[in-house]
C-alpha cells in the first residue's frame, strides 16, 4: 500500500497545473447558449494542449494516460475550477464505446471530432416507457436496403440541441427476447426525421429534450458492434457513465463543500457546534469516496475488472451531494432559497443526480445482485 | 497510488483469517463469553506468532512492522469476534511506542511484545478494555494527556460491559500517580484509535457476510428473503458502510506511518466512519436476521455489541466529526487556531 502519487504521476499533475495557470479557464458566461458555446471552446484548447482525452490511446489523439493520471486529470480540472468540456458525453461515453466496438474506418471517421468538440454527442437510451428497465426499449430500426429506418421517441436526451451525433439504441428484432432484438446505431441528428423538443427541467433550464424520431435514416455502416448486440454495447457506454466521471464529481463536491465551510466562517458560524457536526460529517463522507475512488482505481489496474468499491462511488456521491446542498439551504437560510443563488441552484439540481445514469435504486440492484450475489426478484432486472 | 495490500500483508491477512476460523470460531466466542473467562490457549498462540509485538519496534523484541499489518491483524481479529486481552495490548503499545520516554518504552515494551504482561489504553471516564489484567494502563485524562501507569496505582474496577466477549473495567487513578507520555498524547491516541476502527471493520464485514448467508437461506413467501429489496437494498447499505469503513481505516493506518502530518485528520476520519459504519451493519445484521437475530442463541448480537462498545472506545463518531470540523477550520484560519 503506497498512498502516494509516483514521481511520473507527479509530473504529470505538474505538467497540468503548469498549463492551468497559462490556460485560466475564465469565468462561464450566462445564458445556456452561450456557456454552452464557451464549454465548447474550452474543449478546443484543451485538444489543442493535448489534453482533451488524457485517458484516449495516442493514436486517436490522447495521451495513453494511466487510470490514475486520468483520475488526476479531472482532480486538476475540478481544482483549476475549470468546467467539464462541452463535449463530456463524446469523451466519456460515445469514444470509449466506439474504440471498444468499432471497425477501423468507424474510429478512424468519429473519435478526432469527439476530442476537438467540432461533433458533439448525446445519448438516446431512455424512453418514455423504458426508464430504468432500459432492455424494454420501443424506437424501431428497420431495414430498407443500406440503410436502418428508425420511428420511435427518446427522452430526457441531454445536450440534443447541440449535438450531430446520438448514441442510439432501437430494437431490430420483435420476435426474441428483449435484451436479444437491440442494436446500436450512431445516427445523424442533422435530418428531417429528428425532432428535438426541450424539455424543461425543475431548475428552470431545458438541459434535456424529447426526441422525436420519424422515418430517420441511418447507413448500415453506422451500427456499433453489429446487429442484435446492442444490449453489450449499451451495458459498455453505462459502465463508462458511472466510473469515468468519479473523480472530477469527487473533486466538484469537495470544492462545494470548502466553499461552505468558508461561508460558515464569514458568518461566524464554524463554533456552532450543530454546524460543526454537519461539516464533520460532509468531510467524511466526502474523504470516503475519495478514498473509495481510489480503491476502485487500484483494484481495475490490478486486477482489469472493477471490485465492489466500483459500484459504490456514484451512490456515494449522489448522496452527499444531495446532502450537502440540503445543509447548505439550513446554513445560509433565505440567501440559498431565492433563485439566482447558486446554492439555491445546487438545491435544485442534486434532485438529479440519484436519477441521472441509472437511479440509486438501480445501482442498488446492481451491488445486491452482482457484488453480493442476492437472488433477483422476478421482473426486475437490474 | 496504490491501494492493495503488498505480497507479505496479504498473507499476514490470510494466516490470520485461517487461523482464527479454527482457533476462534463463534462457538469458542461463545464459550469465552458464557464462561467469562478467555481461553488461554488462543492467548499463547497469539503471543507465540508474535502478533502482540507485530508493529513494535525491534529493539524492544517486536517485529517491527507497521500501523497498516497492525491494522490487517486487528481487523481478523474483529472479524473472528476474537476473545482475548489483544486490541488492549496493542493499542497501549501503540501509544508507548510513539509517544513514551526512552523509560517508559524499555520498561513496558519488551514485556507487550512477549505477552508476559498485557496492557491497555482508555479514558479515565469510559470503559478501559482489559484494564482488570493489565500489567499497565495508558489513561487518557480530560484534558487530553495520556498517564502510563502500573496496574498497582490505578483503581479498577471490573463492570460487565453489554458485550461479554471482552473483558471491561473503569479505571481511576489520583493525579499524583503515574507519569505523563513524553511525547504527543494525541499522537499515541490517533494510533490507536486506527487499531479500534480496523477491529469494527472486520466486525462490520463479519456482519455483512453472516447476514448474505441467512437472507440467501431463509424463504418467506416461498422466496428467499434477499430477493426482497427491503431486505437486498439494507444488505447493498451495509456493503456501502463496511467498504466506505474501510476506504478511511487504510488509509488512517498508512498514513500513520508514511505520512504522520496527516494522521489526526485520518485516524478522526477512520474511528467516525467505522463507529457509524459498524453500528449500523450490525444493527442492520439484527433486522435482516428477524427474531432469530434478537435471541441469544445466535451469534448476530455478538457483533452488534463488540461494534456497541468499540464505537465508543477513544472517542465516538459524533467526539470525532467535531475533531474534523475543527481541523477544517484551523485549516481555513491558521492564525486563529
Ligand atoms: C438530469 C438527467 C439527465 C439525463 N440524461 C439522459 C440522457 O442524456 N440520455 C438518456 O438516455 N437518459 C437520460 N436520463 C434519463 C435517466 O437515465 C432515467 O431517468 C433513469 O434511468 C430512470 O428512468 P425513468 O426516468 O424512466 O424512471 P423509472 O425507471 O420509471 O423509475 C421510477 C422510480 O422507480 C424506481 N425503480 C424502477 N425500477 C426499479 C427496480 N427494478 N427496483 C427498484 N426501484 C425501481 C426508480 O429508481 C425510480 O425511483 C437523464 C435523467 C436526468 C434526471
């Protein structure tokens, strides 16, 4: 057990924070738009630097980076209180999916616009039916000669106004079981038979939308890792969901919460000793999944498949986050409760995170039935 | 970074975890409880594997290993719900070998490491484990100073704690006896505060595996109770809190050695997330058990109250979040703290 980082792990992180304090991020514009615009920019210096997909092979333009310089990567993005890249769902999602099922000319056409932001992504997995049970997904894909024609309808698909691409799951097959009739297509949302509907959400920012897909062509040559197998390649992009964003999430709630604590501080609250429990107990729970993450990186570098600490960290922060946003609001009163605080914002958005990427209650299932081996209760797959 | 335990530490891990199923498996737990009285059988194994002494320095007849196989050894042993006079010696050795004179380190060390005379560390308001046997007593007083003693100038008074697998006393002593620790009380005390966190993880886990066990074998509704999401979803908890438990206690337990600057805020990280942690899972152990979990025929209730008494042992989870935050916000305030 050695805590500390390598001498080739430190210099990486010097490297980084050298080119942090060159390369200020600056401070996010208002608007959806155009923070939007500015996220995308952001990405462009950071392909530019060489550091958009830390964790990517050199030969599609990363820099080969071991588990632990990723996880460092996003720790300096969170501390240079920079933003994710605009194109996040690319570079953690579509481009690990891609290198793991893709034919050459796939990966040689989509994963250098991934890095350089010039083509976002979005994820169209979730329908209206199909939520958490995923596998009962409805969106059609038929064949008409070379191409797939799609119908169907996607929801809560972030970032689709953005994006040229989408990670589209539909069923090819009625006649088998539903996990069995799925294929995975990168579909084109430049066309007439995609319509991008926002939808609002509690925050007041239509972050999400509705797709609504009529008649949409998409070439043979756009399904990922061949007809019927779409299930795998799903589970592959979920995998990637949950751990790729563990440690710039770890690193996000930290900053939150030494931001808190200075506020208690400003209002000479750190003696209050009910205020001190809370700190005492948001800072543990905020070390544990540092630590916890950590566990998880060791184990996958050793051993090449995550332990039990793997499924845990999404829970973990999800959970904290909730919680600390729900201490904020008792410690600043009124200021965290009128719109335009960002507390007040925090609030609002952790409802989010125990639903986005696969609610609690799934990750539940998941650790109760795969990491404890607990019998399933019939129907419901986790 | 790396996280995993060496080549050498993993099989300290597995001797151990051999070891103890046979030599202290829950039916000698039992008798020792029952019984009131340790077997001293297991004792002299211990002290003849040398473990007493594993993390003593060698020139005081340890082994000279350190905080994180100290740590592996004391979570086994919670794990086998052990009933012997070890996580009171070692503690106390702890905290002599970091913090005691040159006199109070050759007077008391060598005996610990050999087990001629067992030792233990406590508050002189709470519960001292093994303090009726102990050769020497580190007590902690209210202003945070540590006193070694020898068992002749101390007040000690056997109670029965509500767990019966260990030995519990109240100890006083009049200020004039005894002396101070040469070195740093708080030091010696996060010490061994790490050795208690590592006991309620491995009490945790035990608790955690037992319950997997009875909630795969148990049908309610022709089903096996696990498949019931009240039930898998607590045991899912339960994975969250060992784990999590354990994530600190490592990492209190190496930094004890490797990087000691960081040690008050690890050991106060570790002794709150493993007195929540085992508290919980073993309460949780209870429920999932049903009325079988509340008799005394079935061992659950002995985890839940080893978790009971440790939790409290050198400071409680809430004693140790107070810790943190003021760590913080010396942090945050140098000049102030
Ligand atoms: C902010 C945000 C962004 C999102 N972005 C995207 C995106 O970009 N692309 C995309 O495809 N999807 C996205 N989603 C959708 C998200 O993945 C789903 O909302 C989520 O999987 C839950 O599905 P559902 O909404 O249909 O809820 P349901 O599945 O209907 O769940 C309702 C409730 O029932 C519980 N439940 C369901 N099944 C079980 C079970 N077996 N056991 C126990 N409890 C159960 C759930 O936990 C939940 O509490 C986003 C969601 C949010 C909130």
């Amino acid at each position: 057990m050695d805590l500390t980082f390598s001498d080739s792990e430190a210099a990486f992180r010097d490297e980084l924070r050298a080119w942090f304090e060159i390369n200020d991020p600056g401070t996010m514009p208002t608007g959806d738009d155009a923070a939007y615009a500015w996220r995308r920019d952001w990405q462009r210096r950071l392909a530019e630097g060489g550091w958009a997909g830390v964790h990517w092979p050199r030969e599609y333009g990363g820099r080969n980076a071991t588990m632990t310089e990723s996880a460092i990567f996003f720790e300096e993005l969170g501390r240079a209180r920079a933003p994710l890249p605009a194109n996040v769902l690319g570079l953690l999602l579509a481009g690990p999916t891609i290198m793991t099922y893709g034919t050459d000319e796939q990966k040689e056409r989509y994963l250098s616009p991934i890095l350089t932001a010039d083509e976002i992504w979005c994820q169209g997995f979730s329908e209206p039916d199909a939520g958490s049970d995923l596998a009962a997904l409805k969106t059609k894909a038929v064949k008409d000669g070379d191409d797939w024609v799609i119908t169907g309808q996607k929801v809560w698909t972030s970032g689709a106004q953005y994006s040229k691409w989408c990670m589209l799951v539909a069923r090819t097959d009625l006649d088998v079981p539903k996990h069995k009739g799925l294929t995975y297509f990168l579909m084109d949302m430049e066309q007439e038979g995609v319509q991008i509907r926002p939808l609002v959400q509690i925050t007041g920012e239509p972050e999400f939308n509705e797709l609504f897909i009529e008649g949409a062509r998409v070439p043979d040559e756009n399904v990922l890792g061949g007809v019927g197998n779409g299930w795998r390649v799903a589970l592959t992009t979920l995998m990637n969901e949950r751990s790729g964003l563990a440690f710039f999430l770890q690193v996000r709630l930290r900053q939150l919460l030494d931001e808190l604590i200075e506020e208690a501080a400003e209002r000479g609250l750190l003696d209050d000793p009910v205020v001190a429990d809370r700190i005492g107990y948001l800072h543990m729970k905020a070390e544990i999944l540092r630590l916890t993450a950590y566990r998880g990186l060791t184990t996958i570098e050793k051993y090449g498949t995550p332990g039990p600490e793997g499924s845990l960290t999404k829970w973990m922060w999800s959970e904290t986050n909730q919680e600390l946003a729900q201490f904020a609001a008792d410690l600043l009163g009124a200021d965290a409760l009128t719109t335009g605080n960002r507390w007040a914002y925090e609030l609002l958005r952790s409802r989010g995170n125990t639903i986005e990427g696969g609610t609690t209650e799934i990750l539940k299932n998941i650790v109760a039935e795969r990491v404890l081996g607990l019998p399933r209760l019939k129907g419901a797959a986790a | 970074m790396n996280f995993d335990f060496t080549e050498d530490q993993q099989e300290i891990k597995k001797t151990a975890r051999d070891l103890l199923s046979s030599r202290s498996s829950l039916a000698k737990v039992r008798e020792a409880a029952e019984g009131k009285a340790y077997d001293p059988a297991l004792w002299s194994e211990l002290v003849e594997l040398g473990w007493p002494g594993i993390a003593i320095a060698e020139e005081h007849g340890g082994q000279g290993l350190g905080a994180v196989e100290l740590a592996i050894l004391s979570e086994e042993l919670g794990y086998a719900l052990a009933a012997s006079p070890f996580l009171a010696t070692v503690t106390a050795a702890e905290a002599i070998g970091i913090a005691g004179t040159p006199e109070q380190q050759a007077q008391w060390l060598p005996l610990l490491a050999s087990g001629e005379a067992t030792g233990t560390i406590g508050s002189a308001g709470g519960l001292v484990p093994d303090a009726d046997a102990a050769a020497v007593i580190v007590l902690i007083g209210e202003d945070g100073v540590a006193r070694v003693l020898a068992r002749a100038e101390a007040e000690v008074t056997p109670v029965d704690s509500i767990d019966p697998t260990r030995r519990a006393a109240r100890v006083y002593a009049p200020p004039t006896h005894g002396e101070a620790l040469g070195g740093d009380s708080a030091a010696a005390i996060d010490r061994a505060t790490v050795v208690v966190a590592a006991e309620l993880v491995g009490v945790a886990q035990r608790a955690l595996e037992m319950t997997l066990a009875y909630v795969k074998d148990r049908r309610q509704f022709d089903t096996p109770v696990g498949a019931y999401q009240a039930v898998s979803h607590k045991c899912a908890q339960m994975l969250k809190d060992t784990e999590g438990a354990r994530s600190a206690t490592y990492f209190a337990a190496w930094a004890a050695d490797a990087e000691p600057d960081r040690l008050p805020e690890a050991a106060s990280l570790a002794k709150a997330a493993a007195s929540d942690g085992g508290r919980d899972v073993t309460a949780s152990a209870i429920q999932a058990h049903g009325g079988i979990g509340f008799t005394w025929e079935a061992d659950v209730h002995w985890l839940y109250k080893r978790a009971q008494v440790d939790a409290a042992l050198l400071g409680g989870s809430g004693t140790h979040r107070a810790r943190l935050a003021r760590l913080l916000a010396a942090r945050l305030q140098p000049a102030a703290a």
